[in-house]
C-alpha cells in the first residue's frame, strides 16, 4: 500500500508477472482473477465473509480468543483467508449489510523505507493495536517480529494481489477486528489508501463506521533524495512509469509537460524485464527538454540491504537501464536547470542565494 519505498515500487505500479522483486510501492498491478469467494456462516447468526484469495499463502498466529473475520463455522475456525490456494474468476461480494457484528477500524499504515528504524512511532503503535495485520508478502516480512507477533492474525498474498488483499482487509473490520493494511513508503503514495477507501464505499460502508484512518509513511521519493543529498528542495513531481494501471500515452505526455518546466522529477517504477521500453522512452523524453549533463540520482533498494547510491547524467541514464542497479526497487531523481553537485551530493537551490548574503 504503500508508495515504494526508495527505489521501491509500489505495489500497484509493479508489473503482475515479472521476475524482478516488488518493493515498496504498494502497487499497481491488481489481479482480480486469482480471487476466490468463501462463504461461511455461523450457527450464531453471523454473517457471512467472503474471504479472498489471489493464490497466496496466509501466515495465521490465531488466538482462540478473538474471531479471526468474524465469521466462523461451526466448529469456531475462521473463514477468513481460507481458501488461498483456489483460483477462480468469482468477485468477492460481500457487503457492510452481511456483517452482523459492530465494527472495528481499518487503518492503512504506512512502513517508510524498510529498516525497522524508517518506521514512525505512530505506525509501530498502530501496528501493535491492531488485531490483524494484512499485507504484500515483501511488506509483512518488513514488519519488526516483535509487532508481528503481538498480532492475532497475520494475512499476507503475494505480488498483484492488491485489491483482494484490501477486500480481505476490509471485511476483517466489518467483521469486528481491528485491522491495519500494511505497505512501504506512504499510504497516499502509489499505494492502497485510496483503494482502501473505494472498497468501503462499494460495499455500502462508511469510512466513519469503520474508523478509517491513514498513517503517514516516509514516501520513497524523500527518503531517496535524503541518500542524494538535497536534490528536491524545490518545486517536484512525482511519476511512475508502470503503465499496468495509467496508459503509456499519459506517462509520456505528463513527462513531456513537466520536464518542459523547472519541476525536479522523482521517477518510480523505472525498469521491468517486461516493460525496459518505458524507461528508454523516458530518457528520451527527458533529454528532449533537460541538457544531457543533468544530474540524476539513482537510488536503489533504499533502506535495503542491497541499497546502493549513484549520481550520474542524464545523458549517461539510459546505458543504466541493462545494469543491477535500475530495477522496480529503483526510485530516480532528475535534477532541474539549477542542480549541481558538490562533494558527491546533488543539491537544488531552493532560491535563498537571490535574497540573502550568506
């Protein structure tokens, strides 16, 4: 859910399929049709959830004491999450009036960069209040063991799984639990909390029923550039170029419009073994309106283990795209026609120098 952290993708914007690793974003490519419904009913009277599935595995720490969607069979095991393994092309359908039960909150919480560390006290916090923590496989591995297992429930899918991972979230709330849906960088940013929210409305729901609530997250795009040094002081856009969910034409005519103007860029999602065009095409436009000797940071796996830092030129970018270094963890920041960079770090004036004698 949440924007990739550097270099990371965002789940939504990554390509379903691809062999390269999805990273922080929390995405943009959304299977709907690994997920499969699970109707289960209570003699209690409770209603049913339907449970989604996109073929991923969900890791349970189950305590008997609290219901694990709030619909149970029989015999007091959870529906929820089950079955994971089944592919069909059934839509969930579940709706705010098939829950009998009052209920609980939903919070999209934002991971940062990676390192437990990135990590705000307020999501930590969260994360330990929540009954259940749903998320991309990648993101819930993120998580400290501490906060995990302090958790009744754990359900996680892999890549492409976004909007049956959000569903699944969504109806634990209704069900009674508190849950919070988990991804890299920031909720608002490439990621679920606006889907989070969609969701709730098409079930009949309210945000304020469910207490709806967003915790912020260190996007990618800054705490990349604080790698960079301070290249987007200034004025800056961000754009993805995953077109699994935004058509190549726009990417390309969004950057056309803001490379023209004095906006530092912060690319996500640059290269896919599936999709490298879009990356040779974004050089291309860039060089088209920004001198070849542009600096570019390019930030890869940021907060990562693997996380490695290169400032080069803009001329010099597209050679990048056939090396280790510009993948779907990758997040690239394009310098306006004020950056330079000085004892390694790129740095753009924020326009001090023209008032102020320092």
């Amino acid at each position: 859910m949440s924007d990739t952290t550097c270099g990371s993708t965002d789940e939504s914007s990554s390509n379903c399929g691809d062999s390269d690793p999805e990273t922080v974003i929390d995405g943009d490519a959304a299977s709907d049709g690994g997920r499969a419904a699970n109707d289960a009913a209570s003699d209690g009277g409770r209603a049913a959830n339907d449970a989604v599935s996109d073929g991923g595995a969900a890791t349970e720490n189950t305590s008997a004491s609290s219901p694990s969607c709030g619909a149970s069979d029989s015999s007091g095991s959870s529906s929820c999450g089950a079955s994971k393994s089944a592919a069909t092309d059934e839509k969930v359908g579940a709706t705010a009036d098939d829950f009998d039960a009052d209920p609980g909150r939903l919070f999209a919480v934002g991971l940062g960069p990676g390192q437990p560390e990135g990590m705000t006290q307020r999501a930590r916090a969260t994360l330990l209040e929540a009954d259940h923590i749903v998320g991309y496989t990648t993101y819930i591995d993120l998580i400290p063991d501490d906060v995990t297992e302090a958790a009744d429930e754990l359900y996680d899918t892999p890549m492409c799984g976004e909007v049956s991972r959000t569903e699944e979230a969504v109806d634990r709330a209704l069900a009674g639990n508190d849950v919070a849906i988990v991804g890299s960088g920031d909720p608002n940013v490439y990621a679920l909390g606006g889907l989070a929210l969609e969701i709730i409305e098409s079930k009949g729901a309210t945000a304020s029923a469910l207490d709806f609530e967003v915790v912020p997250g260190v996007p990618a795009a800054q705490s990349c550039a604080a790698r960079a040094g301070a290249p987007l002081v200034n004025d800056s856009v961000s754009i993805s170029l995953s077109d699994h969910l935004t058509p190549m034409a726009d990417i390309e005519s969004r950057l056309h419009a803001v490379a023209a103007e004095g906006f530092t860029i912060a690319i996500y999602n640059p290269w896919s073994r599936k999709r490298r065009e879009n990356f040779e095409t974004a050089c291309e436009i860039l060089l088209e309106h920004r001198p070849a000797d542009t600096p570019v940071g390019v930030v890869h796996g940021a907060g990562r283990d693997d996380e490695a830092v290169e400032i080069v030129e803009l001329g010099g970018l597209k050679s990048l795209g056939e090396t280790d270094l510009v993948d779907m963890t990758t997040t690239l920041l394009v310098g306006n026609e004020e950056t330079y960079v000085w004892d390694g770090r790129m740095i753009t004036p924020r326009g001090y120098e023209s008032k102020y004698d320092y």
